[in-house]
C-alpha cells in the first residue's frame, strides 16, 4: 500500500513540473487527485449507537472539583475551586467500547431544558472506527486542571518540535477512521488566568520561555532523543512504557513501545496542548463543531493523512490560536469553514529547525496535497499562510472560492521562514478568491522571520537555506472604489540575497485602495500580468502593472591567470595556486526587453558572502558590488563587477554546520547576482565558490 502511494505521488510530481515549466496558473490533474483521495478514504461507520447518557455510562460519571484561577483583583491571579460532574469515564467507555465491536457512533446528547447541556470532562481518546457526535446544544467544557490526571503524557509536538506533553482535549494515535462531528461546541476553557498565561509568564504565572528553550536549544538542537524529552505535571509517577515515533504506513495502529528511560527527571511543563491531535491516524473526519477558548492551535493533525475539516466554526482569539494546522500530513481538504482567531487562521506545517530536518527521515516529513475552499476568514495574523515551522517542506496547495474580510486580519496569502527552519515551499495555488479588508497585505512572503525581532533575533545564521518558489495567484478583487482594502502593501516579498524567492506570478488581480502597491527584496522572475492596483488617495484610480522578463546568461569568474564559466547553483573549486584574498572579475550577460536597461538605467549588483557577523550585532555582513553595464544591442547587455575576495574566519551557525559544509568551510564565498530594470522587474543569480583546493 505505502509502495503504492508512493507511485502515485510521483507521477503528480512529475506532472506538476510540467505544468509549471509551461507557466500554468492551475493544476487540474493535481488538484483533482487530492480531492479523489480524500473523498475516497472520508470514513464510514458501522449503524450503531452508544449514548453516554445510558443506563451503563451515566453511572461512570464521577463529582470532582474543578480548580480555576481568577484575578486577584491586583497583577497577580487567585485559585478557585467548584463542584462538577466529570464525564471523562462516561465518554472514553462509550469510545472504547465502540470501537472493540468493530466502531459506531458516540452520542453526546443535547437534554431537554438544558441549553446549552454542559459536559465536564478531561481528555478524550478517539479511537479507530468511532465517530464522536455532538448534538447541536452540547459543550464539552475541559476541565481546568493542569494535571496528568486530567491531561497523560503523550507523544506531541510544540511549534514543530517534538516531545512529550499534556494531550490535547480531544486526541488520537495510530488510529485508523475516527470523526469528530456535530454541531455541538468544544471549550477547553482557556483565558488570561487558565493556559494562556504561560504564554508570557503574566499575573505570577511561570513563562513557557523556561520549557520552550529547553526544548529547542537542549533538546533538539543537541540531538536528543525523544524519548528522553519527557513533561509532565511534576507529581504524577510516568508510565513504564511509552511510544516512539514510528510509523508503519501498512499498519498505522502499531504502535512501537519502550522503557521510560529511568535515568531521566521529567521537566515540569509549561507547553499548552492543541485542542483537538490526531497523531499518526488516517481517514480522519472533523465536520461542524465550534471551538472556542483554545489554549493554543485549535485544530492539529500531526503526521496524519486523508484527513477532511468541514463546516467548522472556529472563533478563538488568545495566544497562539492557529485555526486548523495539518502538520506534516498529506491529502487534506479544508472547506465550508469559518475562522476568527487570535493568530495564522490556516497554518501549514512541516516540523522546526534539527527536529524538523529529522522527521521521520533525514530532510523531513512534508505536508501536502492540500485543498482549501469555500472558507470565510476574519480575524488573524495571516489566512492561508504556510510556516514558519516548514523545515520538512510544504508542496502543492490550492486555494479558491474563499473570502477574506477582516481588518484585523493582517496578510490574506503569507509565507514564512527563516534559515533556521528553512524548507522549501513550492506549488502553491491561490485563484478565485475574494478580499474585502486586510491590514497589511493581499499576498505577503518572507524568508527572514522574526529577523530582528524581540523573540529571539535569529538572522541569517541558521543551517537551513529556505526556498520558495512557484506560487501561483489569480483572478482575485481586493476591496472596491467604495470600500478601499486599505492596506500598507498589495504585494510584499522579503527574501535573502542569497536565496531569493523563484517564480512568484501575480495574474488578473484587481486592488483598490492601499498605501504602497508593491514592495520587493529579491525575488527571481516575478511576474506581473494585468495587475490592476489603486492607492488609499485615489481607490479608483486603477494603475496596470506587467512585468519584463530579465535573464542572466554566460556568467563568468576571471582571475589574473585563471577563468572558469559558472553555473547556476553550481561550484566551483579554485586551483591551488589562486590567491583566495585576490581580485575576481564576475561578467556576463543580461537579456531583455525592459525599456529600462535600453535607457541606460538598469542595474546589475553582485552581492557576497553571509557567513562572518557584524561587530557587535548578530547581523551577517554581506558585501554589495556595483557592476559596470554596457549595452551590445538587440535586449543584450554585458555587466562586469570586481570582487574582492578574502580568507574568511570560520562560519557562525548555531548548530548543525554539516548540512551546508560546502558554505561554511574557511575561505568559500556565497555569491549573488541581481539585476534589477523597471521597479519590479528583476532577476537574481546564485552560486558557491569554494576558495581553497580540494585536498
């Protein structure tokens, strides 16, 4: 079966770099193949019901007391305690038992009288063959007990970086056709006093910096393995045995056990659970419930595949409260629903940094084959953004018949990386769809994330060269000459000198009323066609933008007695006796169109080196060089640039050199060739040379 998929997932791949060679804007035979996929693995139950209000369930229901934290009406909080039913042995027997005879249908009933009917519970296992049904009038209200009474410990990750941690409120692993539906409501409670305030360690609470630089900069930064990653509430004694991350695609409900390592002190956790985690499942269903009040992403398939959201209504809006997250998943289809959250509405995810890279395989687990329409966004840092936690890469997305109307909601399409998470990101669809109101921008990407930032100013000092390319937008009307969108940018791309973002094409797209139009920073064959933008002073006021193509062809290196041709990407070794302080001369040619070069106004820079730091500052010195350009005629022009070279000291990376030693050895250079015509057009050029011989 894994064989199989396999097989299927390369003759797409395949397909879809034709397509895009041939500068489609869509890819039908793709797009079909994950909807067929998903549609054929939706899950099926068997005709059998288990009401937990049943003679049998209803007398596991147990009284506890809940404790809650509130203010204590001065900058610190006060603990609470109340009276409550527990529901969590009701509802994991009717789970449990539904799925040893085979599955069937969990009912958690509405009661007469009773709206809405309050269940108290902890987590939830789904288990394989059950579908868990909320009626319309139901919240599952999660206890406010941090403990692993309420919440075990459990394989998870957080933001990408596996470890073992409270479960979720509604969890599963290695399980194989499990739904959650209804229209009934998920509230895992969470406010400013209950999981949030971990987030900035507020009104006396700890912060979760203490737990999250343990886990990526002890953790997994230093290889550590998983096993030995261990969070809990402190007091509870762990279990004997606990599960590795292994998969087997053949037979997902293995699960592979080891001993708890007994050398190991579990660090008391500060990470707050996703509200609902399937981890290592298939064929998953999760259609018309309401979340509010998550602690943290609300919807997260973890290294899951067919997996279908539908008709949701998420409306939380605390600390980190990501919509749906497919995290290295495959075949997934969002649609029919609504977000209004307090970070990314959609968020696609591949793992972070080390543990990313590590996955799974050496590179990473991928999430792809995705399929988001027919979804209302509000509220949010970004609608359908892909990363930051993209290490093992993310591919083929398709985005349409959506709408976008928040002024809260920052950027519509929005990419992130950085090149301590890296990853490539490539194939990404965005077509018919329609925008009403952003705050910053309609289409928005940046491989420089969190770059300067309070939260840990990572820079360009990371393993990870992180790529984008190929993303595809289409037919879309932002705002109107009435109702102007009135962001700062239409269009934002911020990328590396040294890795630009490849192929990003802009088509039939119409943008009344923004501050700027478009703001670039290295981007290689951006395409413009029939770009239509108005500026906030004048909505209607249409301005047409199209693009000119730039290429860059038959560069060279020159030395006094040496010369070599270089190659896009390539390498290139310098013989022995090159004097790696000396002079270089990178020439070449520039062809195109752009009335610009044919004015004598073109520009060619040649851009060096990342590594060596900036005194004083965790910013990477990278040297620009004006190039000399000189017309030969018919769109051709030549450009010439002297480079001064010199014997570097060794390259400043955190962790991890071997992943990019041939960039980071003493004395090799990064070098970058941009040429830049009319405002937006531009091309850029990449290559490594390596300064001292092979030995």
């Amino acid at each position: 079966m894994a064989k199989k998929i396999f097989c299927l997932l390369l003759a797409v791949c395949i397909f879809a770099s034709s397509a895009f060679a041939s500068g489609d804007f869509w890819n039908n035979e793709t797009y079909k193949f994950i909807d067929d996929t998903v549609k054929a693995n939706v899950p099926v139950f068997p005709d059998r019901d288990y009401s937990i209000s049943s003679e049998k369930y209803a007398a596991l229901v147990v009284d506890m007391e809940e404790e809650f934290f509130t203010s204590d009406g001065k900058d610190g909080h006060t603990r609470n305690v109340q009276k409550v039913r527990d529901y969590t042995p009701a509802i994991q027997a009717a789970i449990d038992d539904a799925s040893s005879a085979g599955g069937g249908r969990v009912i958690v009933p509405a009661l007469e009288g009773q709206k809405p009917t309050i269940y108290y519970t902890g987590s939830i296992e789904l288990k394989s063959n059950v579908n868990l049904y909320l009626e319309e009038g139901t919240e599952l209200r999660f206890v406010r007990n941090i403990s692993n009474k309420y919440y075990p410990m459990v394989l998870s990750s957080f933001e990408g970086n596996d470890t073992y941690n409270y479960a979720s409120p509604i969890r599963a692993f290695h399980a194989k056709n499990i739904a959650l539906t209804g229209k009934g409501t998920l509230n895992p409670q969470a406010d400013p006093y209950n999981w949030q305030a971990w987030k900035r360690g507020e009104f006396g609470f700890p912060n979760q910096a203490e737990v999250v630089n343990v886990l990526v900069k002890e953790w997994s930064d230093k290889a550590v393995p998983v096993t030995s990653r261990l969070l809990t509430d402190g007091t509870t004694p762990l279990p004997e045995k606990i599960p590795t991350m292994l998969i087997d695609w053949d037979n997902i409900e293995k699960v592979e056990y080891v001993s708890t390592p007994k050398n190991i002190t579990p660090l008391r956790s500060l990470l707050r659970p996703c509200t609902i985690e399937p981890y290592a499942c298939e064929n998953i269903l999760i259609e018309g419930v309401t979340i509010i009040n998550s602690p943290m992403w609300e919807v997260h398939p973890l290294r899951s595949r067919n997996i279908l959201v539908r008709n949701l209504v998420i409306n939380s809006h605390g600390h980190n409260n990501d919509g749906v997250n497919p995290e290295s998943c495959n075949f997934v289809v969002i649609e029919g629903c609504s977000f209004s959250t307090g970070d990314d509405c959609i968020a696609i995810k591949s793992g972070k940094n080390r543990d990313g890279y590590n996955r799974g395989k050496v590179g990473g687990e991928s999430c792809g084959y995705i399929i988001i329409r027919n979804c209302v966004f509000a509220d949010g840092h970004g609608g359908v953004t892909c990363g930051s936690e993209c290490t093992g890469g993310i591919h083929d997305v398709f985005a349409h018949d959506n709408h976008f109307d928040s002024v809260n909601l920052q950027q519509v399409l929005r990419f992130k990386t950085n090149s301590y998470r890296g990853g490539l990101i490539e194939n990404i669809y965005f077509r018919d769809n329609t925008v009403a109101k952003c705050s910053n921008a309609l289409m928005f990407g940046e491989t420089q994330y969190t770059l300067g930032s309070a939260q840990d100013k990572e820079g360009d000092l990371g393993p990870y060269t992180p790529q984008l390319r190929n993303v595809y937008m289409s037919n879309i009307t932002a705002g109107s000459p009435e109702s102007p969108v009135n962001a700062k940018n239409a269009i934002e791309w911020k990328a590396y000198e040294r890795a630009p973002m490849t192929n990003i094409s802009v088509k039939d797209v119409t943008v009344y009323g923004v501050k700027n139009a478009i703001s670039l920073s290295n981007v290689k064959n951006f395409e413009l066609q029939n770009v239509k933008i108005s500026l906030v002073d004048s909505p209607a006021e249409l301005i047409t933008y199209n693009t000119k193509g730039i290429m860059i062809e038959g560069v060279k290196l020159s030395a006094s007695d040496f010369s070599s041709e270089l190659k896009e990407g390539g390498r290139l070794t310098m013989p022995d006796n090159f004097d790696k302080r000396g002079e270089v001369l990178i020439t070449g040619v520039i062809v195109t169109e752009d009335e610009v070069f044919a004015a004598g106004k073109g520009t060619v820079r040649v851009y060096l080196d990342r590594g060596t730091l900036q005194e004083g500052s965790k910013a990477p010195v990278i040297t620009p060089h004006e190039a000399e350009v000189k017309q030969e005629g018919n769109g051709r022009y030549t450009f010439c640039a002297a480079v001064h070279l010199t014997d570097k000291p060794d390259y400043q990376y955190a962790y991890r050199p071997e992943t990019e030693a041939e960039n980071m050895d003493r004395g090799n250079h990064i070098i970058s060739i941009v040429a830049s015509g009319q405002p937006y057009d531009q091309n850029t050029w990449n290559y490594n040379v390596k300064c001292t011989a092979d030995k």
